[in-house]
C-alpha cells in the first residue's frame, strides 16, 4: 500500500515525535559532552588529545557509517535500521558512563558514534519518505528546530546532571530516551524502503571510508604531540590512500555507496559544502565554548550551560518558521544570510574573556548566534533533500550528515593545534583565552566562506513539484486506521 501522511495529524505527530526524539536524543548527547570536558578531564587525567578523541572517537565512527547507514536504511527498511541504531546508542552510552579510564570512554564513544551512525539519517530519510511532498519542508523545518533544540539546551542538561553527581550522567540519562523512543517508533512510523534498490550494501566501500577518515584524523590529532614520527606519517598515508581508493570505487561501481549521480546537481553539491565549512565552525566553537566559560570565566558547569539557553528559545520560535519561509521564498538568501550572521556573532564571541560580564559579551553573542542558527538548518537541510531524487532520500541524508560530521571531526582534530593549545593548556586561563580567541576567528572565516557559497543555490529547489517517483509504505494497523 502506497500512503503519505499529512501534517496536522495524529500520526504525523508521531512520526515527527519519533525523529525528533532519536536524532535529538543524539545531539543532546554531543553538547552534554562539550559542557562536562573539564569534569571529564580531570577525573580521568585526561590531555587536550584526550579529550579531542573523546569528541573524535564520536565523529569519526559517525561521519565514517552514516552513509552505509543511509544505503541500509533504503535496502532493508528506514524504520527498522532507525530502531536498530536507537537502541546501540542506548547500549553504548551505559558502557559511557561506566568508562573508567580515558581509552576505554573513546572505545565506548566509537560504539556510540555507530549507533548514531544507525539513527540519524533515519530520522530525516523518514520524514522525506512519509510526509506528502508539500508538507516536508515544513515537517523538516519543525524536525530541524526542534532537534536543534536539543543541541541547544544540552549544555544546561550537562551541567546540571555534572553537578547533580558525575559526567557519567551525561551518558546514562540517555537510556529512558531511547525506550521511549522505540515505543514511540513501533506505533506511528510506517515502515518505508526504496524498491528499486538492488544487491546488498557494499561492505568494501564502507570499511576504506571509515579506515581513510581514521587514518586522516589520527594524523591530525597527534601530530601536535608525537610529531612527524612514524605512527603519525603512517596514519596519514593510510588514511589517504584508502580515502582516495573508495572516491574511485564510487566512479566505477554499478552500485556504489555514493551514487556519482547525487553529485551531477549543482545545488546538492554547493549546500553539502556550506555543510561542510558552517557545521567545522560551529562544532569548533562549541567545543571550546564550554572550557572557556568554566575554565577562564569561573563558572560552573550549570552557570555554563544556562549561558547558552538563549539559542534554545531563539531556535524554538523561529526554525519551523525558516523552514516555511525557504519553501515559500527560495531559500539561497536564507543560506547566505545564516551563516554571515553566525560568523558574526562568533567575532562577538571574542569579548568572552576573563572578567567579561554575561549581560555586556555572552549575551549579545550567544543571542545572534542563535538567530544565525534559525536562519540556515532548516533551509539547508531541506535543500539538500529536495536537490536529490526521492529514491535516493536516505543516500542524500547520509551524505549531508557524513558531511556535517566530517566538518565536526576535522575541526576537532585541527583547531586545538592551531589555537596553540596542547597539553594540558585547557586547564590555564591565559593559554586557553588566547587560543580561544584566535579559534573564533578562523571559525568565523570558515562561517562566511559557507554564506559566500550560497549565492550560487538554485532558488526554486523547494518548489512543489509532482514527484517522480513515491516510496512504497508498509504501514501498520494503526497508521492505516487513522488515514482511512
């Protein structure tokens, strides 16, 4: 049976409370961790390339995944790879929080960034595949704000659950989520798969995109502490000999991981580069946001993480309604806007040194950070779904989060090294102002070039439009029920 839902009812609603849950849950995960790093640190005895591993471990199992993580979804249901993936994440953060030495939290953190890897372009590939085609920009919209909500307000939950016992809080207060979130899943989301998809995925492809990126991040994470010696070398030629072995591959497969086709649309392409340089910004900004407010400002992880709440009420009133403006209006001038107006509150972000008032230098930033952030998730992330073709949804998905998270990572791996800050330098408050403020300026070049890229989009991608081609939907008896 062929159905699609419609927004305003019952299982729209659930099918969009289900997304946003697993991929929030997700999100709400990586900023949790960015507000607890001090905490963490020092418990574990951990060095800046220990904490950046932390992070990395993370994303680079996630940005390494999530396409074969697409392909899996289209080839044997979105649903059931989604339900999949939410419960290793669920698995995995317990064996976070019980991590007692800094290997074994990044080994745990790997684990995680797997199961997110399962979940997070489900949840978009699902909306794309469920919701008629004149409802999904403003389900995306709403998927978008809302999930970006989570990011938003994890630092204050990071800060209360750090100070309430442990970091390792941070981790276990994931598991209700994902009970609820399968629940939820098994009710509502209709099960949804591309029938044209043919074969199996190809495990070959995945294992050298996981091993380049692997080898490229290793490289940069330790080249600042060992040096040029053989390991690091090593990892580097590794990581890009395997990198350019599976570009190859994608040329030359008749079923490749990444369909050469995605990347014939000049808008997919500019938006997944926008992705790239405005997701490496603000992931470097709020990886150091936190040690900055804690460690040179003095204030506590709670303290920390309610300077940030402002982004969470600018991002609930206004994402959904980006997400309707770009359909209605093209959405190249809100991709431009967005990021100058994120670069711009990073150099604001400048003033955020020791003895700055929050009402004089953390607001104002923090408040057009957000406005910078409502205006560009929605409208890129729906640009980039609807410059694919729909049987491509969980493939174009993937490659937009693969992006996103390969920006994430090699910032990670990349700015601490050319802030100036090694070692223990997080825990100095001259050391770590010094290279936060040089962090902000090259994340802040790194949000206009993304602005700067935009002017290029195709303005009428998010025009309603008859698709070719509609998803066959095994719905079960309660979705049935309420559309009939």
């Amino acid at each position: 049976m062929t159905t699609q839902v419609r927004w305003g009812t019952a299982g729209a609603r659930g099918v969009l409370a289900t997304t946003i849950l697993g991929s929030g849950m997700a999100m709400l995960d990586s900023s949790v961790v960015n507000i607890a790093l001090p905490r963490l640190g020092h418990e574990l005895g951990a060095s800046v390339s220990g904490l950046q591993w932390v992070l990395d471990g993370y994303l680079l199992a996630l940005a390494a995944l999530i396409l074969v993580a697409g392909s899996l979804g289209d080839r044997y249901g979105r649903r059931r790879v989604f339900v999949v993936g939410v419960v290793w994440f669920g698995v995995a953060s317990v064996l976070c929080g019980l991590a007692v030495s800094t290997p074994m939290l990044v080994a745990s953190r790997i684990l995680q960034g797997i199961g997110g890897a399962l979940l997070t372009p489900g949840s978009l590939a699902i909306l794309q595949a469920v919701f008629h085609r004149e409802d999904r920009a403003r389900a995306i919209g709403t998927w978008s704000g809302l999930g970006g909500i989570a990011a938003a307000v994890g630092p204050l939950v990071g800060g209360l659950l750090v100070q309430l016992w442990s970091w390792r809080l941070a981790f276990l207060v994931n598991i209700p989520l994902v009970v609820v979130c399968v629940l939820l899943a098994m009710r509502y989301v209709p099960e949804t798969r591309d029938e044209e998809f043919t074969g199996h995925p190809n495990v070959l492809d995945s294992v050298l995109g996981a091993v380049g990126l692997a080898g490229i991040t290793a490289a940069l994470v330790e080249l600042p502490v060992r040096g040029p010696d053989w390991l690091v070398v090593g990892s580097g030629v590794v990581g890009v000999v395997s990198f350019t072995a599976f570009v190859l591959l994608q040329r030359r497969q008749a079923n490749p991981l990444v369909p050469p086709a995605l990347f014939a649309n000049h808008t997919f392409v500019v938006a997944n580069s926008l992705t790239l340089v405005v997701y490496a910004a603000l992931t470097g900004v709020m990886m150091l946001m936190g040690l900055q407010l804690q460690t040179s400002l003095g204030y506590s992880p709670t303290a920390a993480g309610v300077a940030g709440l402002p982004i969470t009420l600018i991002m609930l009133a206004l994402s959904a309604r980006s997400g309707q403006l770009a359909a209605r209006w093209g959405p190249r001038w809100f991709l431009v806007l967005g990021p100058l107006v994120i670069a711009a509150a990073m150099l604001l972000m400048t003033r955020i040194t020791p003895g700055a008032s929050y009402w004089g230098s953390v607001l104002p930033s923090v408040l057009l950070f957000g406005l910078g952030l409502s205006i560009v998730v929605a409208p890129v992330t729906a640009t980039v779904l609807a410059a694919a073709p729909d049987r491509y949804a969980g493939m174009a998905s993937g490659v937009n989060n693969a992006v996103a998270r390969t920006g994430g990572l090699l910032a990670v791996a990349v700015l601490p090294a050319a802030a100036g800050l090694t070692g223990a330098a997080y825990t100095d408050p001259t050391a770590l102002t010094s290279g936060w403020r040089t962090a902000l300026l090259i994340c802040a070049g790194l949000a206009a070039v993304g602005g700067l890229l935009a002017l290029s989009i195709r303005d009428n991608v998010l025009a309603p439009s008859t698709p070719p081609h509609s998803c066959a939907i095994d719905s079960p008896p309660t979705q049935v029920a309420e559309q009939a």
